[in-house]
C-alpha cells in the first residue's frame, strides 16, 4: 500500500493540467467532479496508507528516479514518510478535499445567482428598448441622479451668495467654482 504514495500529489497534478487544458469546454459539473474528485482520492489514498505506514518501525522511502551518479554524489527525487509526516499528509489531503468541496459547491450557486441578475438586466434592457416610457436601469438612474446632486448644490450655493461677492472672486461668467480665483491669489501670496 506505501507504493501508492506517489500518487497523492500526482493525481490532483494531472487534475489540474487536464482542467487547465480542456476545463473551458467542460461542463460546469465536470469541473467541480475533477477538481474535488481528485483532491478526494488523494485524501483517500492517505488514509489508506496509515495502517501500512503505522505498523512499519523505519521510515518509508520511495524513490522515483535518481537525477545524476557521478563519483557518490546521487541526488534522488523521492518521497519520504514517517509518522510526522504521515500526519501532515493526511491533514492536508483531508482538509483540501473539504475546502474543494465547499467552493465548488458555492460557485454553483454564484453562477446561478450571476445568471439570473444577468437575465434580470437584459429583460430590463429590452423593455426599455421595446416600450417607449418603460424604466431604464435602476444603476444608470441612480448614475445620472448623483450627477444631478452634484450639479444642483453647485448652482444652489452660487444662488445663495449675493451677486456682488461672485463678481469679486471673478467667478461670475467664468465657469469657475466660487472663491477659485481668490484660492489662487492667497497661494501665490
């Protein structure tokens, strides 16, 4: 059963290239089958691997293929596992497949969500389009309300300022801000 610890990170690998590959043309189901499958399988495959592993004294070494052997020096790419790192192992898998779990679960419901705000603003498009008078969408109303705040307390605060104190701040006619010209004279002041 230790011979299939390679396994735990090459199957979500090879999950994730085929989903990086081919994800565009799959279903949305399919995806989120490969992408928690996978991290599911690998945490199956280390809890398979606890009783082996437990009841084995020396740590377990597997190694996949050796990179170079020149004069004694050997490096190897190898997986290694004792009771620590067993646990790590398992924690991980385990914890990974909950987290894959989840999201796949809540971005189903965010696509549905997306899809029909989506649907709602293009019948909203179309009426307004299709029927003369029918209401346009409530984001641009409020877009073109908050300019029109924003233009309305410019022009009540010139409104209430005598006629005399705009013609001294040069702003009468200019299409500056009140007070602008005389901001100006203090900086340079």
């Amino acid at each position: 059963m230790l011979q299939l610890l390679w396994l735990i990170p090459a199957i979500p690998f090879a999950s994730t290239l085929v989903l990086a590959l081919f994800g565009r043309r799959m279903s949305q189901r399919m995806v989120a089958i490969a992408g928690v499958g996978s991290v599911g399988l690998s945490a199956l495959i280390s809890l398979a691997i606890v009783p082996a592993s437990l009841a084995s004294i020396t740590p377990f070494t597997q190694v996949l293929w050796t990179w170079i052997d020149v004069a004694g020096f050997r490096p190897e790419i190898a997986f290694y596992l004792d009771p620590v790192s067993l646990l790590m192992v398992v924690v991980v898998t385990f914890v990974s497949f909950l987290i894959h779990l989840y999201s796949a679960e809540f971005m189903e419901e965010d696509a549905k969500e997306e899809q029909s705000d989506e649907d709602d603003r293009v019948a909203r498009r179309r009426r307004s389009l299709m029927i003369p008078g029918a209401e346009p969408d409530p984001g641009e109303q409020q877009q073109k309300r908050d300019v029109n705040l924003d233009r309305g307390a410019a022009d009540a605060a010139d409104r209430q300022r005598p006629t005399h104190q705009l013609a001294s701040t040069g702003c009468r006619g200019s299409g500056e801000r009140p007070g602008a010209a005389t901001s100006r004279a203090n900086m340079r002041a």
